[in-house]
C-alpha cells in the first residue's frame, strides 16, 4: 500500500531515504508521494529534476498537486509549473494565488457543475459522455448562469428519478458554501457542524470555483488538533522529521519568553528573601502552591483554546464562562486547600497550614481567571491564543502563587 511505502520510507535519514527511493523508483508513484509526511515529501521534490516532479503532479488531483510544490523554492516551483499543460499549470497557480491554509489553497478544482436548465436524463447522457469527469465524485453542483452554484444532486437521486423531470425539481437548494477564504479551521468546524461530504468553494463574487470533500477535511481536522496542542507546549511544528534548524528556532524563543517570566517569579521569591530563611518550610511548600496554580491555569487554557478553536466561545457568552469556570476553580481550590492545609498543619503549624490553604484558593481562582483572559483576549487581538497564552498563564499563576503564599506568611505572622 502507498501509505506503508511511505512509512518506510520515513524511518531513514536523507541519505539513506534517498538512495531506498532510487532502488525502488517503480513503487515511487504520485499515491506514494501524496502519502509523505510534508518534510520528507519537500526534501524529495527538491532532489528530483523539475520534469519528474511535474510528472508525479499531473496524477494527482490538484489539491494534492498543490501540496506538493507549495512549499518549495520559488526558482523549484517555477520549473515545475514549465514542464506542466496549460491546463494543470492554470489550475495549480490559481490555488497557489490564495493564502496559505485557506479553502483555496486545499480545494480540489476536479468537481462536476451543470447548468439549472438541464432535465434528469440531460444530466445522465452528460455523466455517460464527459471524458473529462472526475474518477471519482460526491455530488454534482447545479449552477446558474453566471456560474452561481443554486444546488446539488446526489446520483442516487438521478438514478431513481425519471428522465423527463428537471433537474431543478430534484436538486437540493439548501447548501453550505465555503469562501476562498476562509481558514482551513474554520472548514472543519463547519464540516463538522452540518455532517458534510462534500461542500462547494465559491470565490468573492460568488461563482463555484472549486469544493472541498471529507476526506480533505479529516486531515485538516487531525492537523489543527495537533497544531494546537504543540502551540501551546511551545514546540512548533512538532515534527520528528523537521529540520534541526527550524526546530531551534521555533523553540528556543519561547524557552526565552519562559526564561523571562521565570525571572519575575524569582524577583518575588527575591522579595521574601529574609522570610524565607527564618522559615525553611516556606521554601518546602512553595512549589506546591506554584504547581498546582500551574495546572489549574493550563486545564483552563486548554478548555477556552479548543472553545475559540470551535467557535463555542464567543464575545456573547464569554461572561457566562468565565463565571463557569471561576466556580470550577472555587471549588477546586477548596478541596486542594483543605487536603495541603490538613498535611501542613500536622506537619508544622495549623497557622502554617491556614496560610497555605487561603494561599492556594487564592492561586487556583486566579488561574482559572488567567485561563479564559489571556487567550480571549490573544483571540480578541487576531493572534492565536494557543501560540502564547502558556506563557504568561504559567507566569501568572507562579508570580501570583508565590505573591500570594509568602505575603500571607508574613502577614499572618508565621514569620516572626
């Protein structure tokens, strides 16, 4: 299977992927290289001549032809588009002229659009002799005449319906259409909102210039997913095949970012230097107070992420949730500060375990809070929430909870 080959072909380091593909250059068909992750499949095209490319790009449909010289060199991507037909270079370059991760960068140019006018047996003697349809497809769009799509057929339904019938009798008016435009996460959210297979492209002024399938869709969904979840561990693109370079450099300046947050926290600590040393349980049990802030915050974060990711966050509820999720974190922050609060007292002092009990109310409400704002309003300011809020969520939670611990030790007294 294509996608086996694929996988092997993933398990070795470039020379050696290199010299696996020249020996087995009969199973390298356009099905396997569709199948390749992006790095491994950019690293190859790179490496053959721009006419063995353009080659492999004509098999496939064109939203995967698009895939596979998108991220390539300008001077790699012009070569390639040379060797290709008028037709398919026409059709890659019109996909290629939309932004990068939107429904016309991914929609398949390969549909079939008839005109309203046609009857049932119209469209049927169409479909037997159309050389040019599809090998395979969902539904049929019905178009007006300036190429408006006004509906769809399902061939069941041709098939069951008589010949005589107008296809306007027969076709379903009400459809989902997808901008250009729009991000490709957005694609998926409707995909999966109104269960569709298959949904037609329409450009600014309207007309059907492509569709997208759930075949599509599905990878894009997984993709996002996992997007969002390397964003906010700050590891980048995440991949085990990306470049040593691009790795560090998507990495390193969120560790930076980190480092200056850690610093803040250490001023705070810095502050109670003097406590501190009079007490050293203070330094045992700061940690706690900390750690469990931290992932009170993040819990938070990663429900508000996916709620504007799928568009169930919005600024119309934005208040009822946050008020849901400060009732969450109260009682969170209860039960955590009753169970810290009985260990510290029997451990030190019921004074002690009275501190860290209000210290860790106080943290866990605050990291809740944290968890909706920040990436509502990185969302709010057209950045994506789940690229930076980790950062200043953790910054938050660990300033505030060592704030809030040492400051109630020195005004409780514990300190002398």
């Amino acid at each position: 299977h294509p996608a086996d080959i694929a996988d092997l072909l993933e398990l070795f380091e470039r020379d050696e992927r290199h010299q696996l593909a020249a020996a087995i250059t009969d199973l390298m068909t356009s099905d396997v290289v569709a199948e390749l992750n992006d790095f491994v499949r950019d690293d190859m095209m790179e490496s053959l001549p721009a006419a063995r490319v353009a080659s492999i790009a004509e098999q496939l449909d064109t939203d995967d032809a698009v895939q596979l010289i998108e991220d390539l060199d300008r001077d790699n991507q012009r070569a390639i588009l040379a060797e290709l037909d008028a037709e398919d270079r026409h059709a890659i370059e019109s996909a290629l002229a939309y932004p990068d991760e939107t429904a016309g960068r991914l929609m398949n140019l390969d549909f079939v659009a008839v005109p309203e006018h046609l009857t049932v047996g119209d469209l049927i003697d169409f479909l037997r002799e159309d050389r040019a349809l599809p090998n395979d497809f969902f539904e049929i769009f019905v178009v007006d005449e300036r190429h408006h799509p006004v509906g769809t057929c399902q061939l069941s339904w041709i098939l069951r319906t008589p010949r005589t019938i107008p296809l306007v009798d027969v076709m379903k008016r009400d459809q989902t259409l997808i901008p250009a435009t729009l991000d490709q996460e957005e694609v998926g959210n409707m995909f999966q909102k109104y269960a569709l297979i298959s949904a037609a492209v329409v450009d600014e002024s309207g007309r059907l210039v492509g569709q997208m399938t759930v075949d599509d869709v599905v990878h894009i969904i997984a993709e996002e997913a996992g997007e969002d979840a390397l964003l906010m561990s700050g590891a980048g693109e995440g991949d085990i095949n990306e470049p040593i370079r691009d790795a560090y450099y998507s990495r390193v300046r969120w560790l930076v970012a980190n480092l200056g947050t850690a610093l803040i926290a250490s001023l705070i600590i810095a502050a109670f230097g003097a406590a501190i040393e009079q007490l050293v349980a203070l330094a045992v049990l700061m940690p706690i107070v900390a750690s469990i802030g931290g992932n009170a915050g993040t819990q938070t974060m990663a429900v508000t992420v996916r709620a504007i990711a799928m568009n169930q966050l919005t600024r119309s509820n934005t208040g009822r949730i946050l008020l849901r999720e400060m009732r969450v974190a109260m009682l969170n922050g209860a039960t955590i500060a009753l169970l810290i609060g009985l260990a510290t007292g029997l451990i030190f002092t019921p004074l002690l375990g009275l501190v860290i009990a209000a210290a860790m109310v106080i943290n866990v409400i605050i990291a809740g809070l944290a968890g909706v704002l920040v990436p509502v309003i990185f969302d709010r300011l057209d950045t994506d929430p789940a690229v930076a809020s980790s950062v200043f969520v953790t910054m938050i939670t660990d300033s505030m909870g060592f704030f809030a611990f040492l400051g109630l030790a020195v005004a409780s007294g514990v300190v002398g």
